[in-house]
C-alpha cells in the first residue's frame, strides 16, 4: 500500500489505475489483484478506477 500511495501523492502523481500497474505483482503474466486489507480510502480510488483489488 505504501507504493500506491507514493504514487498518488506527490508531485509526480499518477492515476490509480497507473499506480496498480507500477505498484502490482505479474503473475503468469497477469496482474494480481491490489491487496488494500485496511485501506477502505484506496479501496474507494480503486473502485472508481476499475482497479482489480482484495478489501
């Protein structure tokens, strides 16, 4: 959660969307869903983003 985070906020901010690609784990060539356990703000992000995620 921290990268996503790092990403969103700052100057060199991205989309979460973009954040789940940088921050994400590639499995079998596929990328697994965001772990945001306790996170329910990045949960609402990812939500709106269409972002594949674990609450």
């Amino acid at each position: 959660m921290d990268c996503i985070r790092q990403k969103l906020g700052g100057v060199d901010s991205v989309s979460m969307a973009v954040a789940a690609k940088i921050c994400g784990h590639v499995v079998d060539g596929r990328l697994t869903p965001l772990d945001l356990h306790g996170a329910p703000e990045l949960q609402v992000e990812a939500r709106h983003s269409g972002v594949a995620y674990t609450p």
